[in-house]
C-alpha cells in the first residue's frame, strides 16, 4: 500500500510537471488564450477595481497578473499582487529585497527547479492553499493546568486496570468508564479546535512537502519534522467515526495523548517552521517575476537613477508576443517633464504609454523588463487612461476623471519618489475650448509639483504646449491601404485617418472636405 501511495504521487507529480511545461510554452509563444486564468471577478475587489488594474487591464482574462500567476499560497498570491501594483505590504517579514529576483535568475537552472518544487499535484488551476504559521502557545492546557500533568497516569492506569478488571473480576470499571467519559465529553469541543490545527499543518507540510525540503538547509530535521506533524494527521482520520474515537478517549484519554504529542512537536520546531513558512510566502511571491525572466532571457534588468532620470533605449509591452513586438525609445525625461504623443488611430499611441508603465511596474518588483539601457527613479505610478462612470453614484465620465486627476494631484507632493503620469486623451467629456485651458493648467500643476507626464492626444492644439517634448506615430499607405510600423518618430503628427476608418467600415462620408 506504501509504494502504491508513493507511485501515485509520482505519476500526480509528472502529469502536474506536463502541464505546468504546456503552459510556459503557451507563455513563450504568447498563446495567452491557451491558459486557463481567473476570471475578473475572482480577484479580490480592491485589486481589480485599482486604477492600475483597471488602465493596464492587469486583471483581464489575458491581463499581466492572470498570465504570469504562479503562486500556490494564499498569502504568497495577495503579496504578489500587492507587490506588482506598488501596494504596500504589512508583514514586514514578507518586504522584499528588489535585488533577489536578479540571484535566482543568475543561477543556472535554479529558476526552473524552483518552479517546479512549487507545483502542487492535486491542486486545480489557480487554486491557493494556506500555508499557517504555528504558535507554541496552546489555550487548551491554560484551562486545564491540572489535567496536564495528572492525564498521563490517569491514562496509563485506566487500560491497565480495565484489563486486569477483565482478567480478575475488579470492582469499579462502570465507574472508571463513566468517568472517562464525562472528562472526554468536558473537552471535546476544545479537542476539536486542536484536531482541526494538526490536520491544517499536517495537510500544509504533505502539500508543500517538496517546497520545504528543497528551501531547507537541514533537510533531514525537516523530513522529520514533517513526518511526525503528518503522522499526527493521520490520527485525526479517526475522527470521520464517532464510535471509535469516543471508545479510544474512554479507554486511554486518546485526545489528550495526541494534543500533547502537537505540543512537543511544536516547541521542538516551531522556529524551523516559521522561517520555512516565510521563505516559501516569499519565494513563492517571487517567482511569476521569475519566471517571466526565466522565460525571456533577452530581457534586461533596470538600472536605478539617484537623479531622477527616466529614460531607455528600447522598450515593450511585456505581453506582445516575439513576432508581433516593436521596440521604440524613451527619451530621457527628468521630474517636471512632459511628453505629448499624438498621431492617427490605431497608430500605437496608448500601447506606447502602457509599454513604460508596464515597464516600471515590473522593474519596480525587480523583474527584467523587455527593452535595454531602462533607467529609473525611485517612483510612484499613477495612471489615467479608462475613465469609469457610476449609475449608482451618479458620477459621469467626465467627473470619474476629474476625481481621479484631483486625487493624483494631491498626493504627487512624496518628494522621496517621482511621481510618473499617464494620460491617455485627458478630459474627453467636455468641449475643446474648455478642455484646452483646463489641460494647460493642470500639466502646468504637475510640473511644479516635478511629476513626469506622459499624454496623448489627438488635438494638436495642446501640442503647442512650451515645455513639451513631442512625438508622434502615424500610419504608413500601402498600395491603397492604412499599415502601421508602431514606430515613434520626433515632433507633432501631421496626419489623420478616422475618416479612412469609417469608410473602410462602410460608413459614408459625403462631405469630406468639410
């Protein structure tokens, strides 16, 4: 039975090892469609209603944090989101050092053994398991100071004298039974609450079992360790029979033998424990950042700017796939700066704003990112690209922006990080004229207040702007029809095609001219 058990853990093993292969082959070739991810409503609400979330589209079925989500632990997954959308995290033994990223990935094959001793074989696809921490502190024995140090002869006496009772027709034994079985019943409930502990360790230490013993710098007291808390769970499987386990405490105070074994085991590793609980949290929050420079090793790493520099030689979106990738430069943008982007529809004016953000979220995490010669500040990212109105509230798209623009501009004044804007069309739910000179002011705002400003825009009037620096995409005409290099050039678009776009389409535009 031993080495069927074993057997089938290994072939659970090599099947999840197939798959987990699959999907990283779907991630290499950007087959995003292949996966299976979350959908948007099971991410957890503060994460996808995140301005970040919601610009980037970071929690769509094809979204960032979907694509490359690796994690197993329930902590491990709220820190990694937490950590890609710059959030604060309040454990401060799960805060991590940007630069660790960089050694696992220095480590020939570490990335991807990691990985792989992160799978868990009878998990379904995005499921999270909880990895608890143990406390040596036990409320059980606080109420019961008296029974724990009388239990053990009281429990050796009871079988020892209804065996001889039984041999030697002793007087007593329905008294002894009796009461047995009304100290069995006075802390049956509090038991359970222990039995639930050692089945949650228990399942948790055969769960990541693999992920311990690889982390561990002791293994073998980590095998042991793990052994005796699963053999404590094993126990508990006789509590699925209420006839068994009742007859055991009222023989021997079967209960109390166990929850006394949790307790020894319990001062014994409680600190091994706990370390390899938050190293596995750690890594595991780690590693989809890993693994997506694991799978694409022309990526580079950032280089920090003490002053204030923002700026590339070449840049991507991280979710384009290889074939469909056009790098293009950022030019080098100090606290107070503005780029205005304009150009034709569909030319790759917003991609180009998400492929910086995109950038700094991961260089952020310290991750590589796809592009070469990045450099950043240390920074706060705020972004400003799909309004959202509220029936409920009674909000429109135009006050939904407003908003959030008074909100940015009130908390760009963190003078230890440079605060990094992108607009995407700013104010479009007013008249040009109005939208003109409320555009000025606030650009003019965020440059006193040293903040970096990315726009784009289709009116080439707010391209007059002094202080900005211009650039533009547009679309190239190929034997009659629109092609788009996505290539960025210097200055202000001289060329439209929404008109072209609408024909195409079959829309009729009788006064062209006009």
């Amino acid at each position: 039975m031993q080495l069927y058990a074993k057997r089938k853990i290994q072939i659970q093993y090599a099947k999840k090892t197939y798959s987990f292969i699959q999907e990283e082959i779907y991630r290499l070739r950007g087959e995003f469609k292949k996966l299976k991810t979350r959908e948007l409503w099971e991410y957890p609400e503060v994460v996808r209603n995140h301005p970040l979330s919601i610009d980037l589209d970071l929690c769509t079925k094809q979204g960032f944090l979907g694509i490359y989500d690796t994690t197993i632990t329930e902590i491990g997954f709220q820190t990694y989101l937490k950590r890609f959308l710059q959030e604060p995290i309040e454990d401060i033994n799960l805060s991590f050092d940007p630069s660790e990223i960089k050694k696992i990935l220095n480590q020939p094959f570490r990335a991807y053994h990691l990985l792989r001793k992160f799978l868990v074989p009878e998990s379904e696809t995005n499921e999270k398991f909880p990895l608890p921490r143990v406390s040596a502190e036990n409320s059980f024995w606080k109420k019961r100071g008296f029974l724990k140090y009388f239990f053990p002869i009281w429990g050796i006496f009871s079988p020892i004298y209804l065996v001889l009772g039984l041999l030697f027709d002793l007087p007593l034994i329905p008294l002894l039974l009796l009461t047995n079985g009304l100290l069995f019943l006075s802390y049956r409930n509090d038991s359970l609450k222990q039995w639930k502990e050692i089945k949650t360790l228990s399942s948790a230490a055969g769960r990541f079992e693999k992920t311990f013993v690889y982390l561990a710098k002791d293994r073998k007291t980590t095998k042991r360790m793990i052994g005796q808390i699963s053999s404590l769970g094993d126990s508990s499987e006789l509590l699925i029979s209420p006839l068994p386990h009742l007859v055991l405490n009222i023989l021997c105070l079967w209960d109390l033998w166990k929850i006394k074994s949790l307790e020894k085991w319990k001062l014994k590793f409680e600190n091994l424990w706990n370390d390899l609980q938050v190293l596995i949290i750690k890594t595991d929050a780690e590693l989809p950042f890993v693994n997506f420079g694991f799978l694409f090793p022309e990526a580079n790493f950032a280089t920090s700017s003490p002053g204030g520099t923002l700026s590339a030689m070449s840049l991507v979106h991280p979710l384009l796939p290889k074939e469909s990738r056009v790098f293009n430069p950022l030019t080098k943008m100090l606290p107070g700066d503005l780029m205005i982007v304009t150009g034709s529809n569909m030319s790759g004016k917003t991609t180009y704003l998400r492929s910086i953000a995109m950038s700094l979220l991961l260089a952020g995490t310290g991750a590589p990112v796809l592009g070469s010669e990045f450099e950043l500040p240390e920074f706060q990212i705020h972004t400003l690209i799909r309004s959202q109105d509220s029936m409920e509230d009674g909000v429109s798209f135009f006050y939904s922006e407003v908003r959030r623009l008074s909100s940015i501009i009130q908390t760009a004044d963190n003078h230890k990080k440079v605060p990094i804007l992108f607009l995407d069309e700013i104010l479009k739910g007013t008249n040009s004229k109005e939208r003109y000179i409320a555009t000025r002011e606030i650009l003019s705002v965020l440059r006193e207040k040293q903040t970096i400003v990315f726009l784009t825009t289709h009116d080439l009037k707010l391209a007059e702007i002094p202080w900005a620096k211009r650039f533009h995409f547009t679309e190239l005409e190929v034997d009659g029809q629109m092609d788009f290099d996505y290539q960025i050039r210097d200055g202000v678009s001289g060329s439209t095609n929404a008109l072209k776009i609408l024909k195409k389409e079959g829309i009729p535009i009788r006064n062209e001219e006009e």
